[in-house]
C-alpha cells in the first residue's frame, strides 16, 4: 500500500539525506536506540501507518521495524521541504 513511499525513504536514508529532530533524538536517548538502528529499521521494516498532520496537512509515517539488535522499534517520519526524510520521533512498544 505504501511502496512508494517506502521506496522514496529508503533511498533517502541509503544517501543519508535524513534529518533527525531533537525530539526524536531525546527519544533515542531515552529508548536506547542509535542512528544506525533508524538505518536499519527503516531499510528493512514496513510502513504500518500514514498520518495526516492537522493543522499543516502534511503526510507522516509510521514505520515498524528492527533495530541492529533485532528488537522492535517504530520511527515517525515524513519526507520534509527540503527533499530530505525527517525522523519525527521513535519509540518502543
């Protein structure tokens, strides 16, 4: 349902066109989870949702996937105005 999107991003993250938020970075600290953790849960993981911001109406992702270690992490991302994926936040269940 998502491919394309999955496509886009992942190429993004390949090219290291990402940014990473300062909210998602106090989130990775909290949870344990390193840049090269995203890499991987968004190279092999799937998107499980597509969220629809309120007030700007932009597209954001939900993404299930692995992290090194082969445990499970999810990654809110969008692909933001400059072309470049945006890790919004990331979190464990």
């Amino acid at each position: 349902m998502f491919e394309r999107i999955l496509k886009q991003l992942r190429s993004l993250i390949r090219k290291r066109q990402y940014i990473i938020t300062v909210h998602a970075l106090e989130e990775m600290a909290e949870d344990d989870v390193l840049a090269e953790d995203i890499e991987n849960a968004i190279l092999t993981g799937t998107i499980i949702e597509r969220q629809v911001d309120r007030d700007t109406k932009e597209r954001k992702y939900v993404l299930a996937g692995n992290d090194c270690s082969d445990e499970s992490v999810n990654i809110v991302l969008k692909v933001g105005p400059t072309g470049k994926a945006a890790i919004i936040t990331v979190y464990r269940e």
